[in-house]
C-alpha cells in the first residue's frame, strides 16, 4: 500500500498567494515597462541617423541590434517575477534573469557604441 506522506509532486507548502501575485505584479510592470522603453529606443534609433552619415546597413544593425537587447531584458522580467513564488527554482530563476538582463544590456551597449565611433 502506497503511503499518503511520500507523493512524488511536491506539497504546496509556503507558497502563499500574495506572493504569487507579487510575481506577476512585479513581471507586469517589468513587461510593461520594458515596453515603453523599447518604444522610446526603436524612436531613437530611427532617427540616430538623421543627418546620414551612416550607411543604411549600419543604421538597420543599430535598430536591430538595439531591439534584440531589448526583447532580452524584457524578458528577463518573467524568470524574475517566477522567482517569487518558486523557491525551488529561485536559484535557477533568478541566474537566469541576470544572464538575459547582463546579455540584452550588452548587446545593446555595444550595438550603440559601435554605431557612433
């Protein structure tokens, strides 16, 4: 006979609802703000080459490279958001939002000092 106390998933316990709601605030806002943001670079981006001393595959790099980074650390904020309520993987979870956080940043770093030198 199976004992009730050794269940493979495992138990609930601890995990309260506000913090489950404080994640998905928190991946909310990230995501929304991660948004505006890129709005705000892709305008900037745009118009990086206005007085068009660039060559036009230099300028397309600049875009897309810069909305690369920022999908990136856009998405960097649901890992982190997860990692309020999954403390199992809260480890996991958070590595991750760092490394996509750190690599979107970079890219998009060097995306924009490479346009301009």
């Amino acid at each position: 006979m199976m004992n009730p106390e050794t269940s493979p998933h495992p138990s609930p316990k601890g995990l309260s609802f506000l913090m489950i709601c404080l994640g998905l605030i928190f991946m909310t806002l990230w995501l929304a703000g991660a948004f505006v943001l890129g709005t705000m670079k892709l305008m900037a981006s745009v118009m990086a080459n206005d007085s068009g001393g660039a060559s036009p595959d230099a300028h397309m790099t600049l875009i897309g490279s810069m909305m690369a980074g920022q999908v990136l650390t856009g998405l960097a904020g649901i890992p982190a958001g997860a990692a309020f309520f999954w403390r199992s993987w809260r480890k996991r979870l958070l590595w991750t939002f760092g490394s996509l956080l750190v690599v979107g940043l970079a890219i998009q770093i060097l995306s924009f000092t490479s346009f301009f030198s």
